[in-house]
C-alpha cells in the first residue's frame, strides 16, 4: 500500500511541473514561476507532513524521488559555478583597460563584504540581548548531545589551522584539484588563478598582441557556450526550487520550532534588520531601494530555498548584469567572493547570537566591550574563506567560539531548526553580495543606471 500513496505523491510533483511548464508556454515571467514553486512547494511539504507525520516511511521514500529534481538542480548549478566563474573573470579583466581597475574592484567589493559582516554581527549581538537567549534554557536530548560530540571532534581539525594557514588555503597550490570544488575555499582559488591569467593575457597584449588576440578568441567563444549553459540550467529553476520547498516543509522538525521558537524568531528578526541596512545603504549611494528589492526577490528565493551560496552564483551574476545594471567583471568577483567571504547571516550574525548565549555559561558578560570589541573582530577576520554550502554558518561559529574560548558543545543544542535558520541566512548572505557588486559599480561608475531603473529589465532577465 505505501507504493500506491508514494506513486501517488510523486504523481502530484508532476502535476505542478507541468503547471509550470504551462505557465512557462504561456510567457509568464520567471519571477512569477519562481514564487509560484515556492509557493506550492510549501503548501506540497505541509500537506505531505500533515497526511503521513515527519518520521513516516512513506514520507522518506517521497522525499527521496522528490530530491531527484531538487538536489539534482543544485546539482547542475553546483556543475556549472566553476567554469562560469574562471571564464566570466577571465573575459571581465581582459575587458578591463587598466590593471589598476582590477584592484580597486577587488578592494571595494572585499570591504563592503567583511565590513557589512561585522555590522551583522553587532545586530546578532543586539538581538540575542533584546530577546534574553540564553543556551542554559534549551533542553538537550539525543540529537542535540551527537551533535554537541561531533562538533567537539570538529573543533580538532578546524584549530589545527590559523587565521594566516586558513587564508592562505585561498591562494591555488593545484588548479585541476580546484576546479572539481574539493575544497570550501575552491571557488576564490579559481578566482585567483583567472585573475592571473586575465593579468597574464593584458602583458601579453603589450608584447605578442596576435597570441593575446588568439586567446581572447578562444575565451570569448568558451565564455558564449557557458552562458548558454546557464540559460539552459537556470530554466530549470522554478522545479528545483518547488521540490527543495516540499522537502524542506515536509521534514522540518516542528516541536524542535515550538521549543526553540525564541530563537528562530530573533534569529529572522536580526535577519531582517541587517537586510533594511542593505537596503538603507543601496539608498545612501543613490540607488531605489525598492527598485533594487523588486529586482533580487527571485534570487533570494531561490537562495532561502536551496541554502547555497555558491549554487546561486550563476542567477547572482545574471541578475546583477541584467537587472540591476552592475558591470560584468563586478558582478562576476562579487558573486564569487561574496560566496566564502564576508557572509553576513553565516558568519556574522548566528556565530554573534551563539557566542552572547553562551558566554553567560562560563561566567562572561556578554555585554562588556572586552567581549563585544574582541568578538566582531574575530568575526570579520574569521569570515574568510566560509564554504558557500549548508554547513558554512557550523564551520564559522566553532571558529568564533573557540576563539574566544568558548564551548562549542552547546552549539549543537540548535540541530533541530539549524535547517529552517540556515534558509533565512542564506538569501541575507546572497544579498549581501549582489549589495557589494551594486554599491562596488556605483563607487567606480561603472552601473547602467538606465538598466537599474528600468522596471522592465527585472522581466526581461526573468524570461528564461
């Protein structure tokens, strides 16, 4: 009988891919596509929980066929980031007339995004003070002690690395090695390396112009066959993002939110004061904030879903370059750093709120400046080289936490609703680096304002 109700539920997925396929017959915009999968994928995930229960098996077995078209998405985008990222800055700094351009890009995106980190981070600090967290209130059970176990054995491995070893993992030893994503800092090696390259390709320019031409070429028509890629994979996305939301509902944990419930809500409500201070700050250099919404919601949409920085590049860079007007070797770099860097909800403000709810623990006042000032330090120069996947917000607290002599232990008394937070931290993290490509194009000049401002735009980068 399960096989009749798992056919069945399938039978179901199908049908609202084919509603989508329909709408997309029918021209509806991406946009629309997008949030209609959102939609339905939560109302899919909660109908499926309410009929079977969390843990049933028939639930299991549905999410697993659903995650061949969920994890499968994240799967082509996750495929398709490092060639767009070598090709796109490659071709970006052979555009570019002057290396000196190169560094200030570099420069201004980098700053905005550890600075806007440490913002965050001052919030996070904030917010678990409003609300009185406190990790001695959370019962731990099971779960929460193999997570604590396994956090501890982590923190083995993440203190045999020093701030100046975990930044010099970034800078490219084996190239081929980088190219696969084996490591979380993969992406900014690659970045590095065709920075060089693209370097490299200007002084041959001066010296042999047919063998830069030749390769220009070459580049060029790599570059036409990517982007085509990506049209083809980011078409796919309204069924990637319907599956990941049914899933996600279906198996979220909900006495793990009743209980936690505190947290969860001043986790969002801190996410969401740092996501108005990137708006604010889109406004302070002359951009319409409400412009700039309208225009990365079907990003940040998928971002909330997939909770992957580094799968979102590729709709990132488009909708930078297309809707918003930024300059393609700024878009390019920003969407790329902007995935292990200076994460604002990973790496600012969750490793922030842990450290606040735990200090209490072992006799720290959280509110000292001797806490505070050492903290937001520590958290910006520990958001190097966070990993663009589920996961990255785990590696950047056991970091903090150590760092400030801390048990991280208790961390994992958040397993329950680490899945629903992480959705929320993602898009603030995805946001926070289309705000550097924005505020970076504006700085040097280089934004389309016509293309900013264009309502139509939004549409028109949409009709995939």
């Amino acid at each position: 009988m399960d096989v009749v109700y798992i056919l069945l539920n399938i039978a179901v997925l199908l049908a609202i891919i084919g509603l989508l396929i329909w709408m997309q017959k029918q021209h509806f915009t991406f946009t629309k596509r997008v949030f209609t999968g959102l939609g339905l994928g939560i109302v899919l995930g909660a109908v499926l929980q309410a009929i079977y229960g969390a843990g049933s098996d028939v639930l299991a077995e549905t999410t697993e066929w659903y995650s061949i078209v969920g994890s499968g998405y994240i799967s082509l985008l996750m495929m398709i980031v490092i060639p767009l990222v070598m090709v796109s800055i490659i071709q970006s700094i052979i555009n570019l007339e002057k290396t000196a351009e190169l560094g200030k890009m570099s420069a201004w995106i980098i700053g905005i995004l550890i600075t806007t980190t440490m913002v965050a981070a001052l919030i996070g600090i904030g917010t678990a003070t409003v609300f009185d967290l406190s990790a001695e209130e959370i019962e731990a059970g099971q779960p929460e002690e193999e997570r604590a176990t396994m956090l501890e054995t982590t923190l083995g491995d993440v203190e045999e690395q020093s701030t100046p070893q975990r930044i010099l993992n970034f800078i490219p030893s084996n190239i081929f090695l980088d190219m696969t994503g084996e490591r979380s800092t993969s992406v900014i090696a690659v970045v590095i390396f065709s920075m060089i390259v693209g370097i490299a390709v200007l002084g041959l320019r001066r010296k042999n112009p047919e063998q830069a031409e030749t390769f220009t070429k070459i580049v060029n028509a790599f570059y036409g066959v990517v982007m085509r890629i990506v049209t083809l994979v980011l078409r796919l996305a309204p069924f990637g993002i319907l599956a990941l939301m049914a899933n996600t509902v279906a198996t979220t944990d909900v006495a793990g939110i009743m209980e936690l419930g505190k947290f969860v809500i001043a986790s969002y409500v801190a996410l969401f004061i740092m996501f108005v201070i990137h708006l604010v700050l889109v406004g302070v250099f002359g951009l319409n904030p409400m412009t700039y919404l309208r225009k990365v919601m079907p990003i940040l949409g998928f971002a909330f879903t997939s909770r992957s920085s580094a799968g979102t590049i590729p709709l990132n860079i488009q909708a930078q370059k297309r809707s918003l007007g930024v300059d393609e070797g700024t878009a390019n770099m920003s969407a790329s750093f902007g995935a292990t860097m200076g994460q604002n909800g990973c790496a600012g403000i969750y490793p922030a709120m842990l450290a606040v709810m735990i200090a209490p623990t072992v006799g720290i006042d959280p509110l000292s400046l001797e806490f505070i000032i050492p903290l937001v330090l520590i958290i910006g120069i520990s958001s190097f080289g966070i990993a663009g996947v589920g996961g990255g917000a785990t590696f950047a607290a056991l970091i903090v936490l150590s760092s400030m002599n801390l048990p991280v232990a208790l961390a994992g008394l958040l397993i329950s609703i680490e899945a629903l937070i992480d959705m929320g931290r993602t898009a603030l993290n995805v946001n926070g680096s289309m705000l550097s490509g924005t505020l970076t194009s504006r700085i040097l000049k280089r934004i389309n304002r016509k293309t900013f401002n264009d309502k139509n735009k939004i549409e028109e980068s949409a009709s995939l």
